[in-house]
C-alpha cells in the first residue's frame, strides 16, 4: 500500500517535472514579442533570450515558426533558428533603401540591414536599387544573408 502510494507520487512529480527540451513555437506577435508554444502556452518576452531574440523584434514576422530550448524548469526559453522553406542560395528583391530592405519568397520574408551582409551590401543604396534582384546566401546558424552577386535577367 505504501509502496503503491510512493509510485504515485513519483510518478506525478516526473510528469511535472520541466526537463530541457527542444520546442517549436509561432510568433504570436512582435511587440511585445510573443511566441506560442501550444493552444494553452504562450511563453512571453521575460522568458525568451538569446542572440536571435533582437532580429525577431527587429524583422520578423508573425506566423514565424521558430525552433526554442526549454530550460530546465521552464522559466527561459532560448531561440534556436527560425524554421523555414527558404533554400540555402536564394533571390531577393530590394524594396527599399537607406536602410535596406528585400523580400525573399512567396510569403514574402521581408529582411531588414541587420540580416544582410557583405562586401556587395555597400552597392545597393541608391533609389534606382529598388526592384533590382540579387542571390543571396543564408547563413542558417546566424540567420544573416550574405549577397553573392546581383541578378541580371536575360532580355531575350
């Protein structure tokens, strides 16, 4: 009788436990930044850190999916990638400059300054830059796009 209660208890208490674990979430809204882990939990600013956390608010979206870490008991969530479709070697659009801003895909991705690099970068800041495309690279461990070359498309 002991014995069973004990189990029970310790099985309650693992069940309850918040190991680390790797979670996906959606952006449920920028400011204050949001993410939605399920239908019940939506885990807040205050618990969101790491280096990603600043493009986030910075660029992107809501809808974004993203991958996270819990932190053992649950009290920090740490922003691992975003999660998408996009192709590591892609083609961007310039719709603005000064700052820069292009938009990659369907969807569109709009990236802003921050998450483009590159020597090139310095060549596109001039109004008739807008519509132009170019390749870019994505870095997927730092979610920067680096330019490779500019897009010329064949008039023939």
């Amino acid at each position: 009788m002991y014995i069973e209660s004990i189990k029970k208890i310790i099985v309650g208490y693992l069940n309850n436990l918040k190991t680390t674990q790797v979670l996906s979430g959606t952006v449920e809204s920028i400011n204050p930044l949001a993410i939605r882990i399920s239908k019940e939990l939506v885990i807040p600013s205050e618990l969101i850190s790491g280096e990603l956390k600043r493009f986030i608010i910075k660029s992107w979206q809501v809808g974004m999916k993203l991958n996270l870490i819990r932190n053992e008991g649950g009290q920090e969530f740490v922003i691992l990638e975003e999660i998408t479709n996009i192709p590591s070697i892609s083609v961007g659009t310039i719709t603005a400059v000064n700052p820069l801003v292009m938009e990659i895909g369907e969807g569109p991705l709009k990236l802003v300054e921050e998450r483009i690099i590159g020597n090139q970068k310095a060549n596109y800041n001039k109004i008739e830059d807008i519509g132009k495309k170019v390749r870019l690279l994505k870095n997927s461990a730092s979610l920067h796009f680096y330019i490779l070359e500019e897009v010329i498309e064949d008039a023939s």
